[in-house]
C-alpha cells in the first residue's frame, strides 16, 4: 500500500471514527451534576427503596418522581410534564393492590 492510503485511514477513522460529522448530544439522558447535592434527600430515599426492594424499580416509582421533580426545581434538569416521563396521574403512582380508599391513615 501507499503511504497516501494510510493517511486516508487515519484522516477517516479506520474504525468509524469522525468523518466530518459534528456530533449531536441526545435530547435526552445527560444533564447537569448535582455538585451542590441539593437532590441528595431524594436520590438517596430513592436509592435505599431500590436496595429495600430488592431493585424493583417500579415500587420506588414515588421516589423516582420526587427525585426528577427536585432536579427539574433546581434547575438541573429541563422542565417537562411528568406524563412525558412515564408517570401518570396520582392514582396511578399508588403501590401496586393498594386502593386509595384502603389506606389507614393514623
């Protein structure tokens, strides 16, 4: 091979790397840090339900929403209406057999 075809494999990317293209972030997924920990309450509410639950997201789907709506108040995530974020409305974000008119309220 010529010298001139290696420098076309590295200028293109021998492995599907830029070729000119300028990247795109996604619309969503990636957001701020939350370096001054002001969620931290809610991430590790939500956290301790998961490990409690044996990681079964969808019983700690009160404290996912909690979380995500701390994030969007502080500014560290982009406002959106929950119902684009998979939560619908209150009664369903009740556990799973529990009927609203069944709780025991002390």
């Amino acid at each position: 091979m010529s010298p001139l075809c290696f420098q076309n494999i590295s200028a293109g990317g021998a492995f599907g790397g830029n070729r000119g293209l300028r990247p795109v972030p996604p619309e969503k997924g990636i957001f701020p840090l939350d370096h001054m920990h002001e969620c931290d309450m809610e991430k590790k509410d939500y956290l301790n339900c998961l490990k409690s639950s044996g990681h079964q997201s969808e019983k700690c789907r009160l404290f996912s929403k909690k979380y995500l709506e701390c994030r969007m108040e502080k500014n560290l995530m982009a406002k959106q209406d929950m119902s684009e974020l998979g939560f619908g409305k209150v009664s369903e974000m009740d556990a799973p057999g529990e009927k609203p008119n069944e709780r025991i309220n002390n």
